[in-house]
C-alpha cells in the first residue's frame, strides 16, 4: 500500500508529524517499507497571517509589513508584492532558511533603510511555479504552523507492507483506524454518500440484472447495481490524479479513477461497466466451460465452470471480482454506466485467480475479505463521486442476497492475555483498547468483532489487538528455566555426527559445497534413473528440475565452474539430501566428494600427482572411521558398480556379517570416462569421486568395540618382501593371507612400493611391502623371525608369485 | 705442583732417577690445548688413558715399587690422572660448542619459503552458522529433530492453519512435485517452503511439554541477489506450561546477541502475522549503512531477521494437543540472511555456486572438535 499523509489526513485528525506515524505503523504490525517525505524542504517555512501593512517610506512599490507567527509578537517583514494585504495567510522564509533550488541563506537585512527579518514568499520562490507576480496566498494553516506540514506542502509517502490477515487496511481508512486506536489522531466518520441511493437502497430490481448461481449462491452472495445516465467521463481532477499517482497507479478516466480511488481509500473494489454496450440484461452465474472472456488487461482467458462472471446476452463482461472486461469497459464516448458493488466468495476468487494467473487490485482485497457490510457505502460514495465529476443522474438501482450474518461475538480475558503475553494489564485497559479499534463492547465480557475485521475470530486473535496497540515493547523479557528433555539424544547424536564428519573431509583437504537439490534431467538420467516422480511441476528452470538422485552431479558443476576462473585442482564435498522414487518419492542422507588435478598443492620438496581412486577411497574410510565404525566390518568389491563409475577403478562398500549382508553403503572409485564424455566436460581429466549413504551408515550394525589396551613389551622387527604379480589382481587380498600366517606375531603388512615398466613383464607389478612383527610374550630369536618370514614368501608363492630379489 | 713418579713408562726421568711429573702434566696440558677437533683430542686421551697411555703404563710401574713410594707415588699419579681427565672434559666441552657454533654458522634455512604439501579444506560458512546455532540452543534445553524436505500439503500448509486456498499459500511460491502423496491421491506432494513442517512431525508424535530445534533446506520459486530457489532456515519450538511471549523475546533477544557477539545490538519486536502463530510477531536488528555496507548496530535502518509468535491454537488442536492448557512459542529464521549479515556477505548466490575463491574468503577451517561440544543437542 502506498499512499500519502493528505490521503492519511482525509481520514485522521492529527498533528503526528510523518516521522512518529511511520513509527507508530511499524509498531502497529504495518511495516512501514519506506517513507519518503519530499515536502520536507518547506518544514523551515512558517505560516505567518499578516496584521498591518504600510507604505515603505522611501520606495513607491514596498511594503511594510507586520506579521503574525502565532505568538501574537509582529515581526516586521518589508514585501514587494501587490497582492500582500491585512489578514491573508501567507508564507514565511525566516531568517536562516534558504530557499528551495538555491543556496542562499535569509538574513535580516535593510531595505532602504528599514529593517526587515524575512521574505513573504512567492509561488515560484517555493519551487512552486507560476509567474512569481504576487505573494502565495494561503488558503488554509494556522499561523505558526510549518508550511511542510499544510496539505500540498507535506508531501509524504508511506509505503506499508500489509500482512495478509489485514484486508481492513488495504484501504488508507483503516490504517487511519488503527492510527487513532494507537493513539496518533482522531479518525474522522466515513465520507457521506448519495442521498438518491441511500433512499432507495433496498430496491430489488430485475429489469437489468438477475443471479443464477444455482446450488451455491455463496458464490456471490451480494451483488449490488445502480444504473447512471448523462455522465461525461474525461479526466479525473487534480487531486484524484495526485492520489492515484501515490499508490502508483496510472490515472485513467474519471470514472476507473473513482472505483479506484474508493478500493484504495476503504478496501471496497467495485467495477463499472459502459451500459450502452451491455446487450440486455447482465446474469451473474457460473462460467461454462471453455468459455472465452476477453479481459481489460487486453488478455483473452478460456474459464471453467467454477468461476463466477458476470455476462450479457452475448458474452462474459466480467470474471466476477477480479477484473471486468474489454469490451464493456468505459471509454470517454460513455454516457450511461452500471456500477457494480459485489461480495464473492473469497476462495472462489482465489481459485480462478491462481488458476487463470490474473493478478489485480480487486482480486487481492475480495479474496483477502471485504466488510461484508460496506457494498451499500461503496455504491452511495461511489455514486455521489461520480455526480461530483462526472455529472449524471441514477437511472436504477437493484440489489441481491445480503443477508446479514449475525455478528461474532468473542469473550474477553485479561488473565488469558497476562498468561500468554506476559503483560499485565489496568483494569479495562484491554476493553478500551478494543473499543478504539471499532469492537463493540456488548457488556460483561462480551466483545462483538466489527464487520471488516473477517480475521478475529478467537480470543487469541483478540490478544494480539490489545499487546500490538499496547506495544510489543512492553513485553518484558524473560529467561526459559531449565528444562531435561524426556526426547531420546539419538537425532542431536547422528546431527553431531554429520557435522563431525565436514570437519573430517576438510581436514582431509576437501572444501564443503552446498547446491542445489535439483538438477538437469540428463544429469539424473546419467547418475540414476529419471522417473517421473523425481521432476518439479514447476520448476524455475530445466537445469533445476528433478531431484537429484546423488550428489556427484552438482559437485562435478562445481569442478567445472572453478575450471572457468582457472582453478583446475579441486577437491570439494558436500552433504545433503538425495531422492528415490519410492512411496511417491523418498529422501536419504548422503555426503560425497570428487577430486580432479592435483593430490596436492605444487611443492618445491618434492613432485605432485594426481588425485585418483583411492584419494576418494581414502576420503571415504577416514569419515567412516570417524563414525566410529570397525573398518573390519566393511567389505569392498567391484560388484553391483554404479554405471556410472569406472568398472575398474571402482569399489563398492558394504556391511559384513549376518546383519549387514548386501547393505550398500556407497562407492569410491574413478567417474566412467563415458560419463565424462556424455557430460561434455572441459577436461577428458579423471574425476575421482566417492558418495556415502549416512542413513544406511547410521545404521550400520558395527559399533567399535574398542578392547583393552596391551602393548607389547618386546622389540619389534621388520622384514621387506618384494613380488611379482599379475598386474590385474588387487593385492588385498594377498596382505589378508600373509596377516593370518600368524595373527599373534604379524602386527600390521603395509605396501611401500608398486612398479611396473622397464626391465619387467608388461603383465606384471612389482610389489615390494614390510611386516612388522612382534611378540606379546617375549624377544624372538633370529630363528623364529627366519622361520615365520619362509612361511610368508611360501604362502606368496602358492598364490604364483615369484620372490623378487 | 710437584710430583715425583719413579718408575720406568717412557716418562722423562730426572738426574736424580724420578720422573718429574709436573713436567709431563704440564706437556699433557700443552698437546690438550693444543686439541682443535674432537678427534684430536680423542688421539691425546687415548695416548694418555689408553690400553698404552703414558699414564695407564705408569700405574701399572707402580707395581715395582716399595710400599711406600707406592704410597706417595700412587697419589702423585691419581692427582695427575684427576688433573688431565678434568682438562680433557673441559676441551671437550670447548671443542663440542664451537663445533656446534660452527655448524650453526654454516646452517641457513629460508624461512620465507613455504611447505604447504597437503589441500586445506574450507568449510562453508552456513556450518559455522548451523554449528553456532546448535550450541546455544543445544545447551538451553533444545533436542533436535529432523523432518524431510519432500512434504505433504497438509504438513506444510493445512496442519500449520493455512487450509486449501488460504492467500499465504499462493504467496510462498511452493514448488510441487510430480510424485503423489501416497495416502492421498491425486494430490501431489511438494518441498517445503519452510521448516515449520517440523513443528507438526514433532507434535504429532510426541506430548509436551518440550522444545525442539530443526535445521534444513527448504525451497522457493525466486532467483535474485537476495533469493534463490532453495536455502536454510533454523525452526524453534517450545511448548511448556507457563511459557509466554517474554520468554520468547528473553531466548531471541539472548540469542541474536550471541550469533552477533554484540551486548548492543538493537533489537527491535513488532507485530507481524502468519497464519499459525497468534500473536504473531517478527524481529529486526539495528543497523546503519557506511559507504553502502551494512554495519550493525544503532537503530538508523531496521533490517528483518525472523519471523516468530505464540503457536496458533488452531495448530495445536491440529496435532491433537489441547490449547486450552498448552501454549508456546515458535520461531523460524534464515540461516542465510544472519550468515550474510555476520559475514559481510551481500549476494546470496554464490552460497551455492561452489566458487572455490568465495569460498576461501568466506570459508572456515575445519576443527579438530567441531563447536557443538557441550551442549544437550
């Protein structure tokens, strides 16, 4: 809502300065988006009445004046002016003001000879125009008073943010209302209708007009028409143009200014239509189906069967309460006008508004709710405006439904209020409050909820009345006392947990992302599948339009988007939801990383490789060991790869035992050079990638079971072994075997060194691995070391290895 | 010093027959001194104490000799022995030092260079925000609860007092899915436009009193500078006996202080709505624009951080809970929005571009602990 303090001022009494309502409606639950106050140049200017005037003895064409600034003292002020005479109102430029569009400063001067401390201003010397021939002459102000406070002069706009619950004050007269309840100003009574319309309002016509709603006359259940003939509809007058111009709206003819006007000034939307181009009668009912309405928005709309219109003989002349039609809409030829004054259900309204798209004035206050009790006072105002303006005569009035409902009645509660708003209240301080607000106190504690107000209807409701006019500041602020949840800790551990786990990945090197939920189809197809329950409705775009079935999509985006500023090695993760089609479609946990360029940073000590595989494996393990999850628990192979992972360079990660079995918890491995290439990345360069299911790790049922701790006490030694082997078989499995040689000596086997090129078979690798062994029970002696590394290099001989030197 | 050693061992024998054994300490001092290496030194002592040093050779002498110059020459010749073992201790000492000094002397590391040969990993700023977030509210009390971000429409819209064709519905912008809400056909399920779908998942499950706290991504059709199809928001819930709007504004006004660390931030409360709180309420902080930024502080400019109130009772009826004795508050925020303002941010796009350059500005290093330590979360 927009609108200005002379609009303010048509409703409220006061001397509130713009600044304090701005405040005060901020306070009051109207947020005031802006306030801009371009009158504010004239608040320095006084307004002065001019009590004696006299010849200034030296030159033939001054003046000099005595005037008045309220304070009853004459300053004497010498003028130029022909029109400055004995008691007009006019404007003071003190000294010390300067005048607006120059940079000169009023000083007390001497005017041939006589003192004069001051200038009566000129329309042009206020930045006003005109010819500059006489001083300004005021019709209204009282002497003293700042010129930026006199209509005309303030110019302050306020730009109020409305909740929806608030369809009383889509219309300035209802935050003047609240204004008054708040304390800044006395709210004037509603403008007086047309007497005409007033007299004869209960009229039930059926010459022009009929309703046929059917079964569900709710859906219109008061509509009003009053016919006019001899109206001229040109422009508006000046100051329906400046008031229009406020709320930002374009000045049309007088006759749309008006309804304009009335909806913005009292939330009330009526719509008048041309009557000379109305064929026969009007029918208020239910659109057919497929019916064609061509809107005064210039758009052509095909209706349903439950909207409501409100159509001629031939055609739709309006979609009832949200916007009329083209065809039927005044023009500057019209002379005869029905206007229309209506109540339509507001979800109805809601529902052909959200379905046909039409945003508009009317729409938004019917479906929001309007006083039922003000189509009456919309018609009589409208009416007498249109008289004002446009001339005219009421040819006819007819009027449907209105019957009216039997007021809510609520009961008051001072110690429901101090128990929820923690305020305390004087006695009949609530009721009071209520009252300036428009409630009715119908004794005791009944408390009747005015008409406009559709959105009180229980005592909460009447609640919040009396703390926002009281003011939330005076809420006082309180501490929450303990409190021991009785909720099991298992959410807040898995949530600690998950947080846990960033600090893991980025201590590991890995930068934490965040995208979007949604992605492109063909990234889903490629990392998923794309059924259909993945897609949005109504997504903003195709590239954010399915739920992602993993989070590597959104990471590769990201490896790509850095790749344009020039940053080529990338290792980032993220954690964040993913979707599968399942009961409609369901959600689980998941964190995922990928790496591309460089393991580690370019390093003077030594050469840099490039991420691979098992960078994304070793990522992947160290989060799960941080879940403190037993690695032995864990088993990896290359079975039931993800297609889009390299079938090669890849593993899947699975629980062991009984209760596990089969349980996927993710993969690590190298993206499928396909996937690469069908995603047309700028770098054929492998991606390493890895992505976890949390939900299935959370219940993973192999918890550490940490035992006790028993170093041994003996020196430890260590043997090296260097092999052949074919260079397609996975070595693990190997070190498995030479650690069960003899579990209670062989502490750890580790792989140091892996060759393959010159100087050995093309089919083969050089492995080269320590085992530190040691006792729990004593000092081995040469012999036994000897004798346990024979049978080493004999179980890696009856795999078919060869000892290598 | 005088020593007279008589027996035979290569030492200088006086006119008179006796060695003159001041005079060999006093060439055993000048070789000693002379030591310029460590090695060298260990050459002298060994042709003193060694297996066949003038020393070890004179001891064993004394086995010729009368018991009492034995007497008289022993202790002559332990003296000299005392005297050169504490000389060549004293050398030694030297000789080690300056060998360290030198060694120092020669040394030169480039303390300008530098080492870096692992990645650093940031963490994105909206952690740290969620991390801050559980702390405080972990240790006054809060549990908490995860809902999921696909929802039914009752969740997100009828439950929360906003039924069908309620105005609030259209103006969140809902994104719908295709997918059909399995318990209800033909209606299609949708993302949550925000995390008060917890509220009802938390109170259709659980009696009061309690207090809950949920993170999580929820989503919008918008995309601009300050909006973008999907963001965080944090969801508090509190129902208790005797909880008023003053606790309400005690745990938020405690609460901006600490994520802000500023005992002066201005806070202010006015009367906002929203379908399912009544009263309603939403808080802005104070702040003042110098050369176009944003700095907290003062009441100059007021900017909106969250949206909170009394829980409507028709919520509480819609979970099952009877309002006449239950009451509470809730509240909701943008992670977002208090990240920007915290950190300085003023485009919120590229939170989830995966710019790694905004990232290193904006980022945080990872802990060995993360921050929700303590706390009852």
């Amino acid at each position: 809502m927009r609108f200005s303090m002379s609009w303010l001022k048509l409703f409220l009494t006061t001397t509130a300065t713009p600044e304090a309502i701005a405040e005060k409606l901020t306070d009051l639950g109207l947020e005031v988006e802006s306030m801009v106050d371009e009158g504010k140049e004239y608040a320095p200017f006084k307004v002065v009445r001019v009590m004696e005037v006299s010849p200034h003895p030296d030159a033939d064409k001054l003046n000099v004046c005595g005037v008045d600034q309220g304070d009853g003292v004459l300053l004497q002020i010498v003028c130029g002016a022909p029109n400055v005479r004995v008691g007009m109102l006019a404007a003071l430029a003190p000294v010390g003001v300067t005048l607006p569009g120059s940079t000169i400063k009023m000083k007390a001067a001497h005017i041939r000879g006589v003192e004069s401390f001051g200038m009566l201003c000129s329309a042009k010397e206020l930045g006003l125009g005109g010819d500059g021939s006489g001083i300004l002459d005021l019709d209204g102000g009282t002497p003293g008073q700042s010129l930026g406070d006199l209509d005309g002069f303030s110019k302050s706009v306020f730009e109020v943010s409305i909740t929806p619950n608030r369809a009383d004050c889509m219309g300035v007269y209802g935050i003047a209302r609240d204004l008054a309840a708040g304390g800044l100003g006395v709210l004037k009574d509603l403008p007086v209708g047309d007497s005409e319309i007033e007299a004869m309002h209960t009229k039930v016509g059926g010459l022009r007009v009929s309703v046929d709603l059917g079964l569900t006359p709710s859906a219109c259940p008061e509509f009003r028409a009053c016919g006019m003939s001899d109206v001229r509809n040109g422009e508006s007058p000046e100051w329906l143009k400046a008031f229009l111009e406020v709320a930002g709206l374009e000045p049309i003819s007088a006759l749309v200014d008006i309804t304009n006007f009335i909806s913005l000034s009292f939330a009330r939307p009526m719509h008048v239509y041309d009557l000379d181009k109305i064929k026969g009668g009007l029918t208020v009912r239910f659109a057919a189906e497929n019916e064609i309405f061509s809107a005064l928005n210039g758009k052509t709309y095909q209706l349903t069967p439950d909207m409501v219109v409100i159509a001629d003989e031939d055609s739709v002349c309006s979609l009832g309460g949200i916007m009329g039609g083209m065809d039927s809409r005044c023009t500057s030829e019209t002379q005869s006008i029905l206007i229309e004054c209506a109540l339509f259900d507001a979800t109805l309204i809601g529902k052909t508004g959200q379905k046909l798209k039409i945003i508009s004035d009317a729409r938004s206050r019917l479906e929001r709710g309007v006083d039922p009790q003000s189509t009456l006072f919309g018609l009589s105002y409208g009416v007498r405006l249109i008289k004002e303006i446009c001339g005219g005569s009421v040819s006819f009035l007819e009027s449907y439904g209105g019957v009216s409902r039997a007021p809510l009645v609520l009961s008051w509660d001072d110690e429901v209020f101090v128990q929820k708003t923690g305020v305390s209240l004087q006695e009949g301080e609530g009721l009071s409050i209520l009252k300036r607000l428009g409630f009715i106190h119908k004794g005791g504690r009944e408390i009747e909820v005015p008409s406009w107000r559709l959105d009180v209807s229980l005592l909460e409701d009447l609640i919040e009345e009396v703390i926002r006019i009281k003011g939330y500041d005076s809420i006082p602020l309180k501490e929450l006392g303990s409190f021991s949840t009785r909720e099991s800790r298992s959410e807040g551990e898995a949530q600690r947990k998950l947080f846990h786990t960033k600090h893991v990945l980025a201590h590991s090197g890995l930068n934490e992302v965040i995208t979007y939920a949604f992605i492109h189809p063909k990234e889903a197809a490629l990392f998923g599948d794309l059924d259909e329950r993945r897609y949005l409705d109504n997504p903003l775009s195709p590239e954010l339009s399915v739920m992602r079935p993993s989070l590597l999509p959104g990471l590769i985006k990201v490896l790509e988007k850095n790749n344009t500023h020039g940053i080529g090695d990338v290792g980032v993760f993220e954690m964040g939801s993913i979707f599968f089609p399942r009961e409609g479609i369901t959600e689980e946990k998941s964190v995922a990383g990928v790496l591309r360029g460089m393991a580690n940073p370019l390093n003077w000590r030594g050469p840099s490789r490039n991420y691979d595989f098992l960078d994304a494996k070793e990522r992947a393990f160290k989060m799960i060991r941080a879940w403190d999850i037993d690695e032995r628990a864990l088993e990896i192979d290359r079975s039931e790869l993800p297609s889009w992972l390299h079938p090669k360079e890849s593993g899947r990660i699975y629980g062991k035992g009984e209760k596990n079995r089969g349980k996927n918890l993710g993969y690590f491995g190298t993206l499928h050079p396909q996937v690469i290439q069908a995603l047309d990345l700028s770098k054929r360069e492998p991606i390493a990638c890895f992505e976890i299911n949390l939900d299935r790790l959370g219940r993973l049922r192999n918890k550490k079971d940490g035992g006790s701790f028993c170093p041994s006490a003996f020196p430890k030694v260590t043997r090296d072994f260097s092999f052949l082997m074919n260079a397609h078989k996975d070595i693990g499995p190997l070190l498995e075997k030479i650690k069960k040689v003899d579990g209670s000596l062989i502490e750890k086997v580790i792989v140091f060194d892996i060759y393959q090129g010159k100087n050995i078979d093309s089919s083969k690798k050089a492995v080269a691995f320590r085992v530190w062994i040691s006792s729990m029970e004593k000092t081995l002696t040469d012999h036994e070391i000897t004798d346990l590394c024979t049978r080493i290099s004999s179980v890696c001989e009856q795999e078919g290895l060869l000892l290598r030197a | 010093m005088s020593l007279g050693l008589g027996c035979p061992g290569g030492v200088r024998i006086s006119k008179e027959g006796q060695i003159v054994a001041s005079q060999l300490v006093t060439d055993l001092t000048k070789s000693i001194e002379a030591c310029d290496t460590i090695e060298a030194l260990e050459g002298v002592r060994v042709s003193i104490f060694g297996k066949k040093g003038i020393l070890t050779e004179s001891m064993k002498g004394l086995a010729q000799c009368s018991p009492d110059e034995k007497k008289v020459r022993g202790k002559e010749l332990n003296d000299s022995k005392e005297i050169l073992e504490a000389l060549l201790l004293e050398r030694r000492a030297v000789l080690s030092l300056s060998k360290i000094q030198e060694e120092v002397a020669k040394a030169w590391g480039d303390i300008t260079l530098d080492s870096q040969e692992v990645w650093e990993g940031k963490l994105h700023p909206l952690t740290r925000t969620q991390e801050r977030i559980l702390e405080f509210f972990g240790s006054r009390g809060f549990h908490f609860a995860q809902g999921p971000q696909i929802e039914t429409q009752d969740n997100n819209f009828t439950f929360l007092n906003m039924p069908d064709h309620h105005p609030a519905r259209q103006s969140q912008d809902t994104f719908y899915l295709k997918a059909i809400n399995p318990d209800k056909s033909n209606e299609p399920l949708l993302l949550r436009t925000h995390t008060s779908t917890v509220q009802i998942r938390q109170m259709q499950h659980q009696k009061p009193p309690f207090r809950l706290l949920s993170l999580g991504s929820v989503f919008r059709s918008d995309y601009d500078a300050t909006h973008t199809p999907m963001f965080h928001q944090l969801e508090g819930l509190v129902i208790e006996k005797h909880i008023d709007m003053g606790h309400l504004k005690g745990i938020l006004t405690d609460f901006l202080t600490y994520f802000f660390d500023d005992k002066n931030l201005k806070i202010r409360f006015r009367p906002s709505y929203f379908p399912f709180t009544e009263p309603g309420a939403e808080v802005d902080i104070g702040y003042s624009l110098h050369e176009g930024k944003v700095r907290l502080g003062g009441d100059e400019k007021w900017l909106e951080v969250l949206g909170c109130g009394m829980v409507h009772p028709n919520v509480l009826k819609n979970c099952a809970i009877n309002p006449e004795n239950n009451q509470g508050f809730a509240f909701g925020m943008g992670l977002e929005r208090l990240t920007m303002l915290k950190g300085g941010m003023s485009d919120l796009r590229p939170f989830f571009e995966g710019d790694l350059r905004w990232l290193s500005h904006y980022g945080y290093m990872a802990m060995f602990k993360p921050l929700l330590g303590q706390g009852d979360i």
